[in-house]
C-alpha cells in the first residue's frame, strides 16, 4: 500500500491538477510521469514502482489522460497556423472546395466563404456545413502584400526575396501560391494528375481566361477531360491610375497619353501636351504589377488597344513586379519619386482601404480595441478628373470572374452539404447558389469594395461574351 503521505500528494495532484488546490500547495511528493527528455527521474522512478494499488494506478491514470489531452491540444494548435483544406475526390463528392487565384479577389473569395468584417454571412457560415469553402490568399499577408526583404521598407525592384508558400491540402508539402488570375489559371490547368486527387477546384480571376488558357485546359486533361473553363462573373470594378494623395500627377490621364508613358517616350509631366501642374520638369515613375496578375494583364490589353491593336514594349524606366494593388508601392518611395509615381490599381481594392478594413500590421494584437493596430489609410486615389490633353482619364470597368473545370458542372452532388446538387451548383452556377442568389452573394462581395454583378459567362467561350465582357474602356 502507499504510504500516508503518499496518498496525500496523489490526492493534492490530483486536486491541483483539477484547479481545487494552487499548485504551489502541492508537496515535493507529487508525481510527474515523465520530464521533458523522456527519462523518469529518480524519485518518481521510486514512487511508480511503489504505486500497486489501484487507487494508484487509477489515478496516474487520470493525470496521463489530462497531461496527454493538453499536451495534444498545444501541439496540435502548434501545428496547425493556418487551415489545410480536406482533400476533395470527385468520385464521392466529399470534401473542401479550394480556390485561388487573383489578389484583387482575394477578400471577395474570403467573405464569401467566411463573411464579411461588416457582418455579412459567408457560406461556411450558412447553416451546419460540414465541407467548406476556402479561398486561399494570393500573398503571404492577410492585407495581400509581398514579404519584403525589409519590415517598413518596399524595394519595388526586388519586392518579393521569397515564393510565399500555401498548404493546398491537408497532408500535403507546401507549394507556391498562385498570386494573380493568371497564376492562377495556370495552377489549375497544371494539377493534373492520374495518381492522387486535384488540388484546386477554381479560379479567382480580375482578367476573363485568355484563348490560350482555354486551349491548355482541354488539351491538359488528356485522358481526363475537362471540356475545358466555365466561368461566371462575380462582379464588377473599376480600374485605374493610382497616384500619391499628394501628387504631381495630372487630375487624369488618358488613354492616349499612358501610351507613350509607359513606352518610355514621355518621361515627364512636361512632355504631356497641355500639362499645368506644378513639375513639368519632374521624373515620372510609371509602374506595373507582377506577371502573373490580371491587372497586368488588363492593363496591357488596353495599351495595345490604346496603340491601334499594337502590343507595347514597356520602356526601361517602368518599374515591373510591384504588388498588385498595393498603396504602398506608391506611399512607401523616396520623397522624390513617390509624387510623381503612378500604377494600374483596382478601385475595389482602394475602396475596402477606404472602408477601414486594413490596420496597422506593426503593433501587436491587442483585442481592445481590435485589432490594436490604427486603422491605415491608403494614401493614394484614382485619377479619374481631366487629362492634360481635355480627354477623360483612364477608367476600365473591368469583370472579376470565378472559373473552375467544366466537368464539374457534372460532379457527385457535394454529399456532406446537399441532398440535390453539387459543389458547383451550390457555390457559383445559376441563381440558385450562394454566390448567384442575390440575398446571399451581394452582401460579401460589395463589402469587399467591388460591385455584384452576377453572370453566367458560358463554358469555352472567348473572347468574353457582350454580357459578360471582361473590359469596357
């Protein structure tokens, strides 16, 4: 039997490890299974071989559940910093839809699957849902920015010293994230596979899928096939010129005039006809996003639109793989370059800044206030006023577009979520789901800062239909 005292500290262990007695009235008796090495020490090597009873037994065998329950917990919690979606497979229709795709829809893609920061409902959140929808960010950062080579500082020549990496699936290595539509799209056509389930269902895209990106999915799939893209319109936005708050930049400028700009043949406000600001003799500093991006990729589109049908050569003075609509790509350069600085941003994107969503990511969390960062202000606007040459300046109200494989459209219904239809019908395919209803998909996507805007785009069909146009400049 244990001695008296024995007995004492098992039950005081016991109370203490149940909060009724303060740990520090525990005596020097106590058992601890096993130190962090692994290796009992002596005394509880001791008391373990004195401990025959079943009262002893029992109740080492309480501590270790306990102990082994949280020790699960930390390092479960440890292990897990961000959600692995569950694997998808097409045979039984279970499991996460997993998107990815453009940063200009990132924080559509997120309220739509999680709700909005303005208490819009997402569709995890309608009801018991038991697979998810998830939208993976197209950055390493939750306010959608590069990781920088320095805390404060961004080098828009060499913005990004690391490929940010995603878990696609639980269980799964990390892979790159697919930042922009058109990494996107590309990520999509390339998981294919023959050995293990597809990784991603579908495609958050600022630019309608390219001819080409059509062709590569149904060529792609070879003894799989897709039958190609279906695509559907989420939304509206309106692209344009961002420039500092304070700039020295024209009100606008116009389609005529970003031609030459960004061939490198006006290098200064001086050199647009008609300029009256205040530094005819400054440097313009034109800027572009990452390849990869959809507003890139729209944002060319137009200048060769712009240059009679001619594709543009980017002057050697245009500063290139800056992240997409980022404010401080502008707000964060030298004093002399910052007001004469202008980039493609998307007007969604600068209204959710407006709106207050994005705060100071260098103070520590505090939840009183929440987040404990001051609320950022983007300090920059569209120049959207009269250009220099009296026409309007540049706007593209442009489509944002969700495109998964045309297959789907047929896949088991999604049996964890539905007794009638599958994850396409459910999410994004006629007026029926969440995102085509009205009641359910407007709320997230306008707060997110662009416009609803729903629209079936078809399956293989390029360029965009008239109703579904990716681009009206």
């Amino acid at each position: 039997m244990p001695t008296r005292s024995l007995r004492h500290g098992l039950r005081d262990e016991r109370r203490a490890t149940a909060g009724t007695v303060p740990a520090g009235n525990v005596p020097d008796t106590r058992v601890r299974v096993m130190s962090r090495t692994g290796v009992l020490h002596r005394k509880e090597k001791h008391l373990l071989q004195r401990l025959k009873s079943k009262e002893g037994i029992a109740r080492i065998t309480l501590l270790g559940v306990v102990l082994a329950f949280f020790g699960n917990v930390l390092f479960v919690g440890a292990a897990r910093a961000d959600y692995g979606p569950s694997g998808y497979d097409p045979n039984t229709g279970k499991g996460d839809v997993v998107c990815v795709g453009s940063d200009t829809l990132q924080f559509l893609g997120n309220f739509l699957a999680d709700g909005s920061f303005l208490g819009k409902a997402g569709f995890n959140a309608a009801g018991a849902k038991h697979d998810k929808l998830v939208s993976l960010d197209a950055t390493g950062d939750a306010e959608a920015r590069f990781s920088y080579a320095q805390t404060q500082t961004v080098s828009v020549l060499t913005p990004a010293p690391l490929d940010p990496t995603v878990i696609l699936r639980a269980g799964s290595s990390p892979a790159q994230r697919p930042n922009g539509s058109g990494a996107g799209y590309n990520a999509l056509i390339n998981d294919v596979t023959t050995t293990a389930q597809e990784k991603i269902n579908c495609v958050r895209g600022s630019s309608h899928p390219s001819p080409q990106n059509f062709t590569d999915a149904q060529n792609a799939a070879t003894g799989h096939p897709w039958g190609g893209l279906h695509v559907v319109r989420a939304a509206t936005e309106q692209l344009g010129i961002a420039a500092a708050l304070s700039t020295n930049a024209p009100a606008g400028i116009s389609d005529a005039e970003l031609v030459p700009i960004y061939q490198g043949v006006s290098q200064t406000w001086g050199d647009l006809p008609g300029y009256t600001g205040p530094c005819p003799a400054c440097t313009i500093v034109p800027m572009i996003p990452q390849p990869g991006s959809g507003t890139r990729n729209t944002f060319l589109a137009d200048l060769q639109k712009f240059n009679s049908g001619v594709p543009v050569t980017l002057g050697a003075n245009v500063r290139q793989g800056i992240e997409e609509n980022d404010p401080f790509s502008i707000t964060n350069l030298s004093a002399t370059d910052a007001p004469n600085a202008i980039v493609p941003f998307s007007g969604g994107r600068l209204n959710l800044w407006n709106k207050g969503y994005f705060h100071n990511p260098h103070t520590a969390f505090n939840n009183n206030p929440f987040p404990g960062g001051a609320t950022l202000t983007p300090g920059i606007a569209l120049q959207t006023g009269t250009a220099p040459d009296a026409s309007p300046g540049y706007t593209d109200n442009r489509g944002l577009f969700v495109t998964w494989r045309a297959s789907d459209d047929n896949a088991p219904i999604w049996a964890n979520n539905s007794t009638t239809a599958n994850w396409v019908h459910v999410l994004f395919l006629g007026t029926t789901s969440f995102l085509g209803r009205s009641l359910s998909g407007s709320g997230p996507v306008n707060d997110s800062g662009a416009t609803y805007a729903f629209q079936d785009c078809g399956v293989n069909v390029t360029p965009a239909p008239a109703n579904c146009a990716n681009s009206t400049t």
